[in-house]
C-alpha cells in the first residue's frame, strides 16, 4: 500500500511516505510556514521514492487541533491531492498521535500543542486510552487535573514550553519528557492505515478538528452581540 502523511499542526513538519519498498520521510521546522514547504517536500519523498501521485493508495493528514492555518494548509493539501488522483483521505488527532506508541510508560501520557495566549492544547492518556476531552487549557489547570498521577510523561514539539512555565508549586508527581522528532509520520501512516481499514475514509465533507475559535470568529461574535 502506497501511503502519503503529514502533520502541519503546528511549528514542525513531519511528512512521510510508505511505498511496496521503503519509507521515506522528511522532517523540518516550517516555523508556520507550510504553505512554502509541504508541496515542494511532498514532490521530493515522491521523485526519491519514484512514484506518481496516481500511485497513492492513501492520503492521511492531522486534523487538529493546532493551528487554525497549518490545519487549513494541510487539510486542503490533501482534499486537492486526493480530488486530482481519487485517493481516500483519511484524518487523525494530531493528539491521538503524538500519544500513540507510548501505552507502555506507567503513568499518565499527556502531548501538549503550543496554542499560544499561554495556553495549549492536551489531552491525559493512560495505557493507551484517551482519559479527557481534547483540551485547550492553561499549565496551572492541566497540572491540577494530573494530580491524581504519579509519574507523567509530557510529549509533543512543545513539550519544552510548557515545562518551561511548569512551576513546582503546580505538580507533586513526577515529570519527564519525550520530545518525537523522526518518526511521527510512520506512526501516522501505521493509525490511518489502520482507521481506514476499519472505517473507510473520510466523508467529503470532513474538516479539521478546532476546539477554540478563531480570533476573527471571537471578533464576529462580539460585534453581534453588541
């Protein structure tokens, strides 16, 4: 099976490509510029691998959350990839992701998202079960609702921020940290595959998973209620 993925959720893009003979993947700092840097990268691992876009069994890409136009860039991306060839879509929690592979550690599983105003988004996993909503939260409030853990293990791009603004008045339990750099799209491509066998692909109508709303959307909202 012929499997393209990639994750522009947020400041690091991961893009993977899995064909009948290798993988192949490319992995770099966008700085939230993907709309400059998916498609020439995608075109690469495509030229490298030696395949055509028409060769695609499957496009999986993040559906959020994240950011609002990294969402929309790859989002997009994919639905024209796959309009152009016919190719299934299918989408997954960046979340999901940066969680999944990690059910062995004993203790609470928690990926964190910059979502900037100091805030980020999460969500708690334990043994491989997702144990809240996605969340968009601040750290003092994602710290308190851990308390019950004794070990946690924070993972994600911007793991390093949080803990940076992670006081030890915050937390008893005990902190570590697993920072995926090479990797991420293999693991998207293994889930997408696996969704898409038992669920089929994503309707057309599908879009990217936003938990809080757009400044242009909080702008609107406020002029209507005036």
């Amino acid at each position: 099976m012929n499997t393209l993925a990639f994750d522009t959720s947020g400041s690091f893009l991961s893009i993977g490509l899995k064909t009948e003979t290798g993988f192949y993947e490319e992995n770099r700092s966008a700085e939230l510029r993907h709309s400059e840097h998916l498609l020439p990268a995608v075109e690469r691992l495509m030229n490298t691998a030696g395949i055509e876009f028409s060769n695609l069994d499957l496009i999986v890409c993040s559906k959020g959350p994240g950011s609002f136009t990294g969402l929309r860039i790859g989002m997009s991306t994919a639905k024209g990839l796959a309009a152009a060839n016919g190719t299934p879509i299918v989408s997954v929690s960046s979340l999901d992701i940066l969680a999944r592979g990690l059910s062995f550690f004993n203790g609470a599983v928690v990926p964190v998202i910059d979502a900037r105003k100091k805030r980020f988004y999460s969500a708690i996993y334990y043994c491989g079960e997702k144990q809240t909503d996605y969340l968009d939260i601040s750290t003092p409030d994602l710290a308190a609702m851990l308390k019950d853990y004794s070990r946690v293990l924070f993972t994600g791009p911007d793991c390093g921020i949080f803990l940076h603004n992670l006081q030890s008045a915050y937390y008893n339990f005990s902190v570590e940290q697993y920072r995926p750099v090479q990797g991420l799209s293999l693991v998207m491509i293994e889930h997408g595959e696996s969704i898409f066998s038992e669920k089929g692909a994503d309707r057309e109508d599908s879009g990217p998973l936003y938990i809080r709303l757009s400044d242009a959307e909080i702008i609107h909202n406020e002029k209507k209620s005036e």
